[in-house]
C-alpha cells in the first residue's frame, strides 16, 4: 500500500514476495479505494496461478478485501488456491459474499485479531 500525503492510502499494489512482479490493484478516487479494471482479472489471476504451480505446500494472502469482489476470476484462482495449498490468509472484517464463503468454509481456522487483542 502506498499512502499519500495526507496519510491516506493512495495505491494498493499486489505483488509476489521475493518476486520482482507487482502491480496496481486499487486506487484512490473521489470517496474511497476503487479498483482497478481489469487488473485482478490478468495479472492478479496470473500470480496466483504461479503460486500454485511453485512447490511447496503452503501459500500465504496479505489481504483479501472489497477490491478482491470486482473480479470473479481473481476470486476462482484464490479459490483454487485454497483447494490445492495450505494458505495463510489475512481477511478484511466485512460482510462481503466472497469473504463470507472463505470463512465459512468447514476446513478453515478463523481468528479474530479484534477479538483476541481488543481494539
């Protein structure tokens, strides 16, 4: 994430740790975060391809959020994802479909940081 000067988030970035791959995924407009057409679909769909294919099995996500629901194919790879590694994934606290469906899966863990720690 990239802040402005106002302290603001400015850019959401997705990139691969250790790779030399990223991209922008999020902008800041008027309002709020909006994402960026298209991106999630292409390149995002890509590097979580190319985290299933690397060996080793575990995988790890640093953050699933509201930008991760304007892409249907970003979502299936994540899915995919989840099907095939362990992963390690950090969620948003909001009442999104997607992030509903990988909370609620019978095979995941959730923990509540807000919960454990207090605000």
């Amino acid at each position: 994430m990239e802040r402005g000067g106002d302290g603001l988030p400015k850019l959401v970035w997705l990139e691969e740790r250790g790779g030399s791959e990223r991209c922008v995924i999020g902008r800041r407009g008027q309002a709020s975060m909006e994402p960026v057409p298209g991106v999630l679909d292409t390149e995002g769909t890509e590097l979580v391809r190319r985290v299933l294919a690397a060996p080793g099995e575990w995988a790890a996500v640093d953050e699933i959020g509201f930008l991760e629901q304007s892409s249907p194919a970003y979502q299936q790879a994540l899915w995919n994802l989840l099907e095939h590694k362990r992963m390690l994934a950090v969620l948003r606290k909001e009442d999104l479909p997607f992030l509903n469906r990988l909370r609620e899966r019978a095979d995941c863990f959730v923990l509540d940081l807000d919960e454990v720690c207090g605000p």
